[in-house]
C-alpha cells in the first residue's frame, strides 16, 4: 500500500503491525521508567558519581526531546515504516551497548544515543496507525494505545525492581537494558514484514539549523545546572546558563525568517499567538519540570536513603501507578465534559495536597516509615496526575487550528521531554544540593530524607503555579465533530486515506 492508497479493512496484517508498533511505544515507556529504579544500583556497581547518574535520564529525555519533530519529519520524507525500522534497529543497539557499558561514561553516551534513536522510533507509532487503520476503526485503536501508556506505566517501576532483584546471569542492573534485545530484533524481522510503507504527499524539508540551536540552548543550560554542584558552581557555569537565552531567541529569529522563507520550521510560532495553547505548552514545561525532579529523588531516597531493595521501591510504586491510570481514564470519559477545565486544576491541587502529605509523612515516621505508610500520599498524587496528564493535551490542542495539530502535537512531546531534562538537571540544586559532600554511613539515611523533602518542597511550589496557569486554558475543550477522531498529532502531514 502506497500513501495514496485506502486501507483494508479485511487486511489481517494491519493488526501484526498495529502490535508491532505498540510493543515498541511500550518498550520506549517502560525504558524510561525501569532506569530511574535502577540507578542506585547501577551508582554502586558502576561507580557513577551523582552528577552522571543525573545523565543517565536526562541524556535519553535530552535527546528524545531533541529528536523528536526531526524524527517525524524524517518519516513524512522517507516513510515512516523504513524510518521507524531504522529506530527500533538503533534503539535495539544502543540498549545492547547500555548493557555492555564497562563505564559510566559508556553508559550516558549509549543513552543519549537511545533516546536519538527513540526519537526516530516513536513518532512514527500513531503516523503509521493513521496510515494503515480506516477512521471507523481508529477510535478502538487508540483507546488501545491509551492502554498500553498505562500498562507502561504500572509495569516500568516493577519489571526493573524484579529483573535487578533477580540478577539475571549476574548481569544486575545490565539486564533492564539487555531485555530490549529480543523484543527489538522481533519487532524489526516482524516490522520489515508486516507494516506497509507510507509517506506524506507533502512533507515538509528538515529544519537542521533549528534541531541544532534547539539541541544547543538546552545542552548549555542544562549541562551547568547537572555539573555545577560537583564543579563549585564555576563562571563558565553561568556565563553558559544566560548563554542559552540568547541561543534560544536566535532560534526565535531564524524560525520567524525561515517561516518566511519556505514555510517549513521546526517550531511553529505562530501557534503561541494561540492563548490557550501558550499556556498549555507553559503548563506542559512546568509539569514535566515537576515530574523529572520527583521521580528521580523519589528512588534516592528509598534506595540509598532508607536502604530499600529495589524489589520493595518498586512495589512501593504501584499504587501510584494504578491511581495514575484511573484517574486518568475518569477525567476524560466522565468529569472533563461536565466540568471542563477545572478538572486539571483540582489534579494540579490534589497532586499538591499528596506531595505535602509525603512531606509530612517522611518527617513524621522518619527512617522508619513503611510501603504502607506512603500509600496514601502516593495514592492521592497519583490520582492528581491522572487527572492532568489524559485531558491536558486535548485542552492545549483545543483552539489550534486543525491544519497545524501536528506541529502543535510534536511541540507538546518536545517540551515535555525537555522540562524532564531540566527537571533532572535540577535535582542536583534542590536535592544534591542539601547533602553534604563527605558523609558517615549513619548521616546518609537522614541527609537524604532531608533531602527528598526539600525537593518535595519545591513539586509542591511548582503544582501551584501549574494551578495559575491552568487559568489561561479554555474553560471546556473545543468538541470534535461526532465520527471524527480528536487530532492525534500527525493529521497535517498524513495523507488522505479516507
């Protein structure tokens, strides 16, 4: 099947590669949360200082980030089933080299090329099922894709506390990327076989000026905010953290002209003419910012903090995850068509209300609190995640005009990668930065449950101003036209197949 051509709907092979691509959007999630339980024992084995521990996630969110419209473009240009191919071929071989790593300098570098290789991978997910699936059928497949970001979810945490628990072959930490293997080379054998190859008709050429300045400004804020602690906070720290503002408005100016030019930039800027989506995408940053620092110093504090296995960190966690799922499909289905906006800023408020609970609860009980304990707080952040996450995206992309959905869609993933990357980045001033540098074993435990709750400190300031402005969206989403799908991101780029 070629771009110009409908799909079948009695093509059994359409369902082998709807598999197909949903088993590699499953693998990307569950990599990006089986590392973070992970770390303090890869820190131990590896001897990782915390500054590279810092790199381990954020390179791959850095790079995701960074990739990510690129690797959309790339499809529309070259087709989006050899480039997701040639990402999950690449993903597959920079987990190998994750697992192989002989140092931590090895381990980041393979990680950046990850998240690289990702970001060719994952774009082309929902561009291949528009592609392949007729729009009667689309509704049941993307509530299936809804389903697997949930069992993503849940299963990350878990699948990375069991298979370090377990130590697999005496690899340990090794085997949570080692696991990748089996899954890439059956979905690249499957892959070449079953999806079927589309293009848009229009494609857009690659902004390679912008991808850089993009990848440029991030790197020099976020590289002196990830090193500064470890460093002394040196001159050249801060010259190149207010270097990247001037970076970041010479990407301003050259996108303006090459809109101007041959109306293909990267970043779409008339789009934050779009109040509602301004504020979206501020509220999307921020967020991402929230959760990059949270998750992270979240499994510190366990692990190295209270001294928990990883097995019993990440069982710790699946309340939170399932709260995250039900919530999440409540808020759409049910209470964000009665209620609208306010809906994301009572999840903005209860996700607030948990995090200061946890913070009562970790000085409260001290280095003797319990799983059971921290359910609750867990419980109710999870609960006001959900209830941001699923409709968020639907309320920024409510008054963008339906020609540039997808540009608006791939700024919204980017911007929410790079807020984890420098939420991560982050941790080491609000977490890292509390600790001292040379500590006796019996001053670890209480240095990093003060710690984790100063950094909880700041979540908790950081729900507020998502709270704020959460104002600025509009009060109900725009409603879609009965039969029609919302805007899954990709629509100005695919062809017409129905």
């Amino acid at each position: 099947m070629n771009s110009t051509e409908t799909p079948s709907g009695t093509d059994r092979r359409r369902w082998f590669a709807l598999a197909i691509v949903m088993t590699a959007a499953f693998m990307d999630l569950v990599d990006v949360t089986i590392v973070n339980i992970a770390i303090p024992s890869i820190q131990r084995d590896a001897g990782a200082s915390f500054s590279e521990i810092q790199w381990i996630t954020a390179g791959y969110a850095l790079a995701f980030a960074a990739g990510l419209i690129t690797g959309g473009r790339l499809g529309d240009i070259h087709g989006r089933k050899r480039v997701f191919l040639v990402g999950i071929g690449g993903f597959t071989v920079a987990s190998a080299l994750c697992g192989l790593a002989v140092n931590p300098e090895m381990l980041v570098a393979s990680r950046f090329l990850q998240g690289a290789m990702a970001a060719l991978m994952v774009p082309q997910v929902l561009s291949i099922v528009h592609a392949t699936f007729p729009a009667h059928e689309r509704g049941k497949v993307f509530g299936l894709f809804g389903a697997v970001v949930g069992l993503g979810a849940v299963s990350g945490p878990l699948l990375g506390a069991l298979l370090t628990e377990w130590n697999l072959f005496g690899w340990e930490w090794r085997s949570i990327f080692l696991i990748n293997l089996p899954v890439g080379i059956a979905g690249l054998v499957l892959g070449s076989r079953f999806i079927t190859e589309s293009k848009a008709p229009r494609a857009l050429k690659l902004d390679l000026v912008g991808v850089a300045l993009v990848t440029l400004g991030l790197l020099m804020l976020i590289y002196p905010l990830t090193r500064g602690r470890e460093l002394g906070w040196p001159l050249w720290g801060h010259l190149s953290m207010a270097g990247s503002l001037v970076v970041l408005a010479v990407l301003v100016a050259y996108e303006r002209r090459k809109a101007a030019r041959d109306g293909s930039p990267l970043v779409e800027l008339s789009l934050f003419k779009v109040k509602s989506f301004a504020a979206g995408i501020a509220v999307q940053t921020v967020f991402g910012v929230a959760l990059g620092v949270f998750f992270l110093v979240w499994t510190l504090y366990m692990q190295i903090g209270l001294g928990w296995s990883p097995l019993k960190a990440g069982l710790t966690g699946v309340p939170f995850s399932i709260a995250v799922s039900a919530a999440a499909g409540m808020s759409v289905q049910l209470l964000v068509p009665r209620f609208g906006r306010r809906v994301l800023q009572a999840g903005a408020l209860v996700m607030a209300a948990g995090v200061l609970l946890y913070i009562w609860e970790s000085g409260h009980y001290g280095l003797a609190i319990t799983p059971w304990q921290m359910a609750l707080p867990l419980v109710v952040m999870g609960v006001g995640m959900g209830l941001i996450v699923a409709p968020l995206t639907d309320a920024i992309l409510s008054e963008v005009p339906r020609e540039h959905s997808g540009s608006a869609s791939g700024l919204i993933n980017t911007v929410q990668q790079m807020g984890n990357a420098l939420g991560l980045g982050l941790v080491s001033v609000v977490f890292f930065g509390t600790i001292a540098e040379h500590l006796r074993p019996e001053q670890v435990g209480p240095a990093f449950a003060d710690a984790f709750e100063n950094a909880l400190g700041w979540v908790a300031a950081v729900m507020g101003a998502i709270f704020l402005l959460m104002f600025a969206l509009p009060k109900r989403p725009a409603q879609h036209v009965e039969g029609e799908q919302a805007p899954t991101g990709r629509e100005e780029q695919e062809p017409a197949l129905v």
